[in-house]
C-alpha cells in the first residue's frame, strides 16, 4: 500500500512539472498583443499635434522624419514588421525618456529581444550619421577650453537625453558610441529645428543654467560625473580625429 502511494505521488509530481514545462516552454501565451502596436503609436503621433512628437521624441515632427531619411540614406532598412520609422521612434524614446527595454516594450508591443536589436542596429547606422554631424575640421586637435571648463555644456544633454542619467548600465564602448549619438543628435536638431523647444531659453539667454527644478525632475538627474564624462569625451574626440 505505501508503495503504491509512493507511486501515485511521483505520477502526480511528474504530471506537474510536465505541465509548468508545457505551459513555460510549448504553450506560450502571447504577451505584447494589445491591438494598439507600435507602428499605430508611431502614426497616432506623426499624424497629431506638433508637441507630442518634441514631447515623445525630443524634435519636430518634420526633423524626425528628415532623420529618418538620413538614416535610410546610410543604410538603415525596415524589418520584418518594424519600419524604419518606429525603430528610430523606439530608439530616441530610449534616449530622450531614459527608460529602459520592458518599457518600450509595453510602449511598441515587442519582444524584448527585438527591443534590445532594433536599438543596437539604429545605434550601429548613428555611428556614421555622427561622423558627418560632429566631426571637426582638419586642424581640430583638442577640445577648446571655454568648452571643457563650461559647466552649462553638460546640461545641454542632460535637459535632452535623459539616458545619460543610466548610461552606465551600458558597456564603455557603447556608452561612447551613445554620448556621441546625443551629439549628433543636438546638432541635428540645431540645425533643422524651426523652434527648438527645449533649448528656448538658452537661446535667449546666452548666459542661462538649468536648476534643478527646470523640467521633469524625475527624468533629468545626471549620475555620471565630470571625470567620467571627460573620458568618454576624449575617447570620443580621439575617434573623430583618427577618422
């Protein structure tokens, strides 16, 4: 008798790990399938108002698109499923918002495998756009020091990208290839804007400071110190020059 509930005991266990083993690994339930997909999202704002775009995307509606363009122009190809459009939608809201891989997955209703791709792979075509955006002439050897020993440069990028405040979530390499791509990004912006909201009252007040309290504090409190940001900047000089 204790031998057959032995039995039916290691039947009973073995029915349930076979079915936690089927429910895990055969039967997968789908879990970004709201109706409300990315590419939906991506037309809701190209088509809406013009702040929603600065607000989602850190530019106008007509420069996103422009960059898209540019981006098309070095290569960078819809996939299966992800137009161009929305991979470059899903990389600046990483950039400018800071948030990380679920939630733009929740945001564009995608794996967070093809999140985690579809950033490297518009990151990787960035590393040209950024040559053309940011490197200096022939004669450029050093970052001029009104620049260096400035301290508004550096909330310049933190008021736009809020990454910088995680980007030491990131390896070295791909925190110099994404500072540069925020670079890159500011003059592109600069130069195509018709009124670059976010940078307004530096524009009218050459000699203006963010506080603490300008914008979302939730979003713009900048962990990376000056130390390690002069690295990745001369890194990042250093590339420039040598190419």
């Amino acid at each position: 008798m204790e031998s057959t509930n032995r039995d039916i005991n290691a039947l009973a266990l073995l029915g349930i790990q076979a079915t936690a083993y089927s429910s895990t690994f055969i039967i997968k339930e789908p879990c970004r399938n709201s109706p409300h997909t990315g590419w939906k999202f991506m037309m809701e704002i190209l088509g809406g108002h013009e702040k929603r775009c600065h607000e989602m995307f850190r530019m106008e509606k007509h420069v996103f698109r422009e960059l898209c363009d540019t981006l098309k122009g070095y290569g960078l190809k819809s996939t299966r499923g992800i137009p161009v459009e929305e991979a470059v939608g899903m990389f600046l809201m990483t950039l400018g918002h800071g948030i990380g891989n679920r939630m733009i997955q929740e945001r564009f209703q995608h794996s967070g495998e093809t999140v985690s791709r579809q950033f490297s792979n518009v990151l990787n075509y960035m590393s040209t756009f950024t040559m053309e955006m940011i490197k200096p002439h022939d004669n450029y050897n050093e970052v001029p020091n009104h620049i260096r020993q400035n301290p508004k440069y550096h909330p310049y990028f933190r008021a736009r990208w809020a990454i910088l405040e995680r980007i030491h979530s990131y390896e070295f390499d791909k925190q110099v290839t994404i500072v540069a791509a925020s670079m890159a990004l500011h003059n592109f912006i600069r130069k195509k804007a018709i009124a670059d909201i976010e940078f307004q009252q530096y524009d009218e007040n050459e000699d203006y400071l963010p506080t603490s309290g300008d914008g979302n504090e939730s979003e713009y409190h900048l962990t990376i110190d000056d130390s390690e940001m002069g690295i990745i900047r001369d890194k990042i000089t250093l590339e420039l020059i040598g190419r």
